[in-house]
C-alpha cells in the first residue's frame, strides 16, 4: 500500500485490530488469517507463546499483540525500538512486574490494552507520555483499590482517552465498586508516625519552647544537675545542640517568657529558692534579677505564664501543705506577686485556658477535685466558679481546641485518665484512658493533626489521634520512655518536633513523619 492509500490503510489497520480482539474472545488461541494486503510482521506483529518482549521487531511496526504469552515482565523502555506503534495489547498474561516506564518512548500509541491480565494494581507512572492514547482497556483484573491505585482513580478523572468501566475485586468494602466512579477523596493515604531522631543523656522533668531573636530555642529543667539546658537548632548538623544553661538545685520548672523582645526564665526549685533570671544580651548570659518570696511558693511543682489585655502575669501552682499557689504579675521592672488562689490544698498543676473568650485558670490538687477560676474584669483578679465533679485525684489539667470546642485532657496516677468537653455550662466525660502510673496526659497539635499523648511510669507511652468522624481519640502509636514527664512540639526549619522528658531515663527527640502511601 503506498501513500496514496492512506485511507484505505486505516481501514485495514483497523481490520487488523478485530483480528485480534476476536483472537482474545476464546478461550484457546487461534492464529489469525490475516487479509493479504495486511502483513502480520509488519502491520500486525502477533507474538504467541512468547518468553521475552521482542527487541528485533521493525522500528515502523504500527500494532503489537501479546496473547496469553510465557513472560512475566514488562521492563522499562520496552518499546523503545518501535516509536512507530499506534496500537499495542496485552491480554490473556499473568504479569508479576510493569515497570514505571515500560511504554516509554511511543508518542503515537492511541490503542492500548492490558485487559485479563490478573493484575492486582498498575504503576503510577505507566501512562507518562503516552499522550496520543484515545482507547485504554483495563477490563477482567483484579484490582486492589488501596493507596496505591489511587493515582488510577484521579487519571480516569483527568484523562481524555475512553476507558471502560473497571472495577475493584479488594479490599472487601471496595469490592464489586466501579473504579471510573471512585473519587479520590476516598483514599485516606496519608499517614503520620513519630520516630526517633535525637537522644540527649539526661534526666530531665519540663521541657518548654520558646521563640527569641528570630530563632526557635528549647529549654529542659534537670531535676538531679539543679540545670536549666537551652538548646539551639544547628542548621548545618541538622540536629539541637546545648549553647547555654541556668546551674541551680532541684530544678524542677525552667519557664520562659519573653516580654517586648526581652527573655526572662522562672526557674522553679525544690530547695534554695525559687528565682527569676533575664537574658543579657551584651554579655550573653543569664542574670538573676529577681528571688521569688519563699514564704508563698516552698515546693512549686507547674508554672503556666499568660498575657490578658496589655499585662503579661505567670501563675506558680505550689503542692506543699504551707504554700499557696499565687499568680505574678509584670510591673515593668520585675513580677510581683498580684494574686493568692490556694492556701493549704497542694496543687500540683495550673492551666490557663480561654472558655468563651473569658481567661480562666484549671487548678489540680492531690487533695481535691480540679477548680475552675474566672478572671474578673473589674476587680482584675481570678474568681473561684466550680469544680469539676467525679475527678478526684487529677493530677494535672490540659487543654485543647477542635474548631470552635473547648475539650481538656485529665491525668490521673492511678484509675482512668479522662478526655472531657465543654457543654456550655460545665465539663462533660467524652472519654476515659486506663492510665496507671500516668503523670502526664498532653493534648498536642502539629500541623492539622491532633494528639494526646498518656505517660506512664510502668508501660508504653500512648500517642492517640483524634478522630473528627469518631469525635474522640483512637489509638495511634506506643512510644517507649522511661516515667515521661512533659512533652512538647518544637517546629523549626520546616520540621516538627516531639520533645519527650524522662524522670529515669534519657530524654527522646522524636520527628514527626508524614508518609503519603499513594506516592
């Protein structure tokens, strides 16, 4: 057939192509009798029985048929040879590997088919470049709509070329389902796990963060070494390194505020004092400035700092059978003490929280139920509102937001840790954790993800995600630290951080990680 009889060609390149879809009909192969002006190793190379791709096939081959052929691979650029083909089938294999890039290299490839194949998913990039494709036929496999096929579902949607229904034979919920009507926000494929990433050879009780001269800077309080620790991100070493440190004793808080771009640390002690220092900028250290009256705070235990209107105040929660917790407020020049809460109750935590959009304060008591304090705009102080009933022995009160909901995380040492939610007018249980030996129970938001992670002196560290279908916390991951205290994100140079103290043993830096399973 020369050039003048191009549309004659076409009729029998498509005759051609019947040949062998008629071939692909039975259930035994036949040779095809091909009409004498159309060439089966030229304008039809049918290879049956096969064991290897051919590589000698003419480079101006336009259609190549594979049918119920011995190999089990497709391997990358195999068709490279032949740019020429418009037309090319697989049916009737049993395929163990499709390379990425198998149909690399055929710009004019309009035909494809890949039907009967048992094949259970197809590589993401198996269609790049094939941008002549008018006609894909994927029918009689067994997919598995998982992760992996999801790229397949948003390509059906985008694609120009018609494709005939195709449907899922897995994972049980997805079976019988039409793949061309499957959306891809049917796919949850991404998925966040926390993995180790530093460890740093200490003890420690708080850890807090805090940001100061551009920079986002770490501070750990060492309960045995009486230290404050200030860590600094090396961005060469890609890792947090020490660059300075408070010496004390007893150290059990190391609390930042930074006021009008000036950093002040409240180092909470067992013994000696409670002091708060300034950072010198000139000389590059910390000053004392300030010694906290003693006669108040004799065993501080938490310390929470907070900003209402234009004054900046930190609140110490003191557990000694003397003390009271007592909240101080910024003059200008130092903290003085503004307001005594607690006489006598041995508080062990302080929370400040926003409950519609009133300043509140949640203190725990080893020896009563967590009260709730409203700040009074006209006198400027906290006023005592209620408890929360049915939580004696709460060791310590943490909260969290989900959208426009007020929810606290409640920690108890020994019988079940609670999640509660604000009803309008009291906390309401939403949920309870077994949580013997639990110290800490901290709500954590990183990224659009939010945890809350249970402590315990005597088993694994449980991190649960919160689940916005389920409206509660699932199980997500065990981490193993030793009696964990505290924990805190940092994020910095586009990474996030979980800082995980540990009264016993070394305290862990862990990575978050987001792995998307459709990549």
């Amino acid at each position: 057939m020369g050039n003048a009889s191009r549309p004659f060609r076409r009729i029998a390149y498509f005759l051609c192509l019947l040949s062998v879809l008629l071939l692909t009909e039975g259930k035994k192969p036949v040779k095809p009798k091909c009409p004498a002006w159309c060439t089966c190793t030229k304008d039809n190379a049918l290879c049956e029985n096969a064991r290897s791709i051919p590589r000698s096939v003419p480079p101006d081959v336009i259609s190549l048929s594979f049918v119920r052929s011995a190999f089990t691979k497709i391997p990358e650029g195999s068709f490279l040879l032949t740019p020429s083909l418009q037309l090319l089938l697989f049916t009737s294999n049993t395929f163990d590997v499709i390379s990425d890039d198998a149909f690399m290299g055929l710009p004019h490839l309009e035909y494809l088919s890949l039907a009967n194949n048992n094949l259970q998913s197809l590589p993401k990039d198996i269609f790049k470049g094939l941008d002549s494709l008018t006609n894909v036929d994927l029918r009689g496999n067994a997919f598995n709509c998982d992760c992996k096929l999801k790229w397949l579902v948003e390509w059906l949607g985008s694609t120009n070329a018609t494709v005939e229904d195709i449907y899922c034979e897995s994972p049980p919920e997805y079976k019988k389902r039409k793949i061309n009507s499957l959306s891809p926000k049917e796919f949850d494929c991404i998925i966040t796990e926390f993995e180790v990433y530093q460890s740093l050879p200490y003890q420690s009780l708080s850890v807090d963060t805090f940001s100061y001269m551009n920079d986002e800077h770490v501070v750990i309080a060492q309960p045995f070494t009486g230290k404050c620790i200030f860590l600094e991100w090396d961005h060469v070493e890609v890792m947090f390194r020490n660059y300075d440190n408070i010496t004390g004793t007893s150290t059990v808080v190391c609390k930042p505020i930074v006021i009008e771009s000036q950093l002040y640390v409240i180092v909470a002690q067992l013994f000696g004092g409670s002091h708060i220092y300034k950072r010198d900028i000139f000389a590059s250290k910390f000053i004392k400035i300030q010694d906290i009256e003693i006669l108040k705070i004799r065993k501080p235990n938490d310390i929470e700092t907070f900003r209402i209107a234009e004054d900046w105040y930190f609140v110490v929660a003191d557990s000694s059978k003397a003390g009271f917790t007592t909240v101080y407020k910024w003059n200008g020049n130092g903290f003085y003490s503004h307001q005594s809460l607690h006489a006598w109750y041995r508080d062990t935590d302080v929370e400040y929280l926003e409950i519609s959009g009133k300043p509140h304060l949640i203190l725990s008591s080893s020896s009563q139920r967590p009260v709730i304090y409203q700040w009074n705009k006209g006198t400027n102080e906290f006023v005592k509102r209620f408890d929360i009933q049915d939580m004696e022995d709460a060791y310590a009160v943490k909260h969290f937001k989900v959208k426009e909901d007020v929810y606290i995380c409640l920690t108890r040492f020994i019988g079940d840790s609670k999640v509660m939610k604000w009803g309008g007018s009291a906390f309401l249980d939403l949920q309870r954790m077994p949580s013997r030996g639990s110290m800490v129970f901290q709500p954590l938001q990183i990224s659009n993800y939010q945890y809350a992670i249970l402590g315990s002196d005597y088993s694994f560290t449980q991190v649960y995600y919160w689940d916005a279908e389920k409206a509660k916390f699932v199980k997500f991951q065990e981490l193993n630290v030793q009696a964990p205290r505290s924990f805190i994100h940092v994020s910095i140079d586009k990474r996030d951080f979980l800082f995980a103290s540990s009264f016993k043993g070394t305290t862990l830096i862990y990575k978050h990680v987001i792995v998307d399973l459709s990549a």
